[in-house]
C-alpha cells in the first residue's frame, strides 16, 4: 500500500492526548510517524561516544499514522490516489486537487 503520509509533510494529530497539533513529519514507519514536538517522551540515555555524558533525553516517540491527518494549506484533508497518464498523483480527496505526484504506474 502507498504511504499517504511521507517524510517532510505537515499534519494535524486528530486523536489522542496531542489532538489538534501540528507539526512536520520526520520519519514514517509501518503505518506510524514520527512527528516534530509530537508525543515527546523521556528516555534514560547511558553513556556512549555520541552522548559523552549520558543522561535524561527527551525526544519524539512514533505516533499510529492514521492519527494524523495531511494538511493542505490551513485545512486537514484526506488523501487519495489517481492515476493518469502514467503518473500516480496523491489527490485531496475533498476537491479532487493535487497535492503531488508520488511515482510513475506500474503497468500491468
């Protein structure tokens, strides 16, 4: 299945403790996201050649990526797909406008 969130989007967290945040996309992974100042979490961190000193870091945990809706403009939209021409486009599901073009179609 095609992600219809991908790395770099902007989304509004529509569930959950976070709900009606928004935020950048930093990394998606099986069905979830990382998202920027999203579901900040607290972690233990022991010493290493990264971190010299170890200690309590606070970073961002993954989030279910249908949790988070895409946001166009000022509005949160839901994503679908079409393909035309040989391009698969990613297409706002509420007007049909679109968003960007996610690869060429297979052909089958």
């Amino acid at each position: 299945m095609a992600a219809k969130i991908k790395k770099g989007d902007t989304v509004r967290v529509i569930a959950g403790a976070e709900k009606d945040k928004e935020g950048k996309v930093l990394e998606v992974k099986d069905g979830a996201v990382k998202v920027e100042g999203i579901n900040m979490v607290t972690k233990h961190m022991k010493q290493n050649p990264g971190n010299p000193n170890g200690g309590i870091v606070t970073k961002e945990a993954f989030i279910d990526a249908s949790n988070v809706m895409l946001v166009v403009g000022k509005d949160a939209v839901r994503v679908g797909f079409k393909v035309e021409n040989g391009l698969k486009y990613r297409i706002n599901k509420k007007n049909g406008e679109v968003i960007d073009i996610v690869s060429t179609a297979k052909k089958n």
